[in-house]
C-alpha cells in the first residue's frame, strides 16, 4: 500500500471537523441548561426554607392570631414578603395555617401546617355536691 491510500482526504477532515464543532456546541448549551436548572433548584430550595423557617416563627410566637403578613429583616431577603392566613380544617381545637412566601420576580411558595389549640373551659363550680 501507498501512503497516499492510508491518508485522510480533505473532505473527510472537514466532516469530522463539523461534527467535533456541533459536538462541542451540544455539550456547551446542555451545560449553560444544566446550570441554570441547578440555579433554579437552589433558588426554589432556598425560598422552601426560608418559608419554612417563617412558619415556624410564627407558630412559636403565636403570630398568627395577630398577624396577617410583613416583610423579611434580613437584606438579603428584601424582594420577598410573607403573608398568613387561618385554614378551617373541620375540627374546632384545630386550627390551619397557611404561609406564603412571595417574590415578584420569583414567584410564590406556599407552606401550610395545624395547629392544637385546646378548648376553653365553658364555666362550671369545678365539681362539688
């Protein structure tokens, strides 16, 4: 054999060449779509925290008797709000609560729990004859 039977041709050159470079466009907006699907996901984990960290604040304190919504303290926080509505469940010592987490730009979050809120005592003597 001669060498020039072993050698690659122009046009073969330039296939392989195109298709290295639609390979590597390939690889390159599947990365950029990788990335951003990832800055989303934290994002998303990062709002489900922060609400659920507001709700349990809110149940500790009490809040929700007294409150209806604010803002966050924090800087980093300052394109959310929050807001806080009761939930009837059916059950009088039951009561659900429903936060909401809201960003314009990002969209809301919602996160909901119950709450136990014994029943008053309605009068009586306590007992006696």
């Amino acid at each position: 054999m001669s060498a020039k039977n072993r050698a690659f041709t122009l046009v073969e050159v330039l296939i392989a060449t195109f298709m290295l470079a639609v390979g590597i466009t390939a690889m390159m907006g599947a990365l950029t779509g990788l990335t951003r699907a990832e800055r989303a996901v934290a994002e998303k984990d990062f709002v489900d925290k922060i609400a659920h960290e507001k709700l349990e604040e809110v149940v500790a304190t009490q809040a929700w008797v007294s409150q209806s919504g604010g803002s966050f303290d924090d800087e980093r926080l300052r394109d959310y709000t929050w807001s806080i509505e009761e939930v009837n469940v059916g059950v009088d010592t039951l009561t659900g609560i429903r936060l909401t987490v809201s960003s314009v730009a990002k969209g809301n979050t919602v996160v909901s729990t119950i709450v136990y809120t014994p029943a008053t005592a309605t009068g009586g003597n306590g007992g006696g004859t």
